[in-house]
C-alpha cells in the first residue's frame, strides 16, 4: 500500500469517527445557551445535528 493510498483509508476511517466525537460533545452543550451562541448555532440546530448518524455529513 502506498503512503498516499494508506492516508485515503486512514482519512476516510477517521471521518466518521470524527463526526461522532463532535456530535457526542455537542450534546454535552445542548442545554447551554451561552455555549451555543459562542459556535453560531441554535439549540434546534444543535439538535438536528446531534440526531444525525456518524456516517452522515
């Protein structure tokens, strides 16, 4: 495997998890409306993104 087919695959495994991470932590925010308000996004927005599924961006 070469080192540009080897970081395809490592990029593309880390994404999802990535993507779980943060949406984990936003979750953790969802009742602060301070915190929210300092990223730019609403609590229903906050919300839509935190119920999608790792896989989906």
């Amino acid at each position: 495997m070469t080192d540009t087919t080897f970081s395809l695959v490592r990029n593309s495994l880390a994404a999802p998890v990535r993507r779980w991470r943060t949406r984990r932590q936003l979750g953790q925010i969802i009742d602060d409306s301070g915190r929210l308000a300092d990223i730019g996004i609403s609590r229903r927005e906050a919300l839509a993104e935190i119920r999608k599924p790792f896989w989906e961006i």
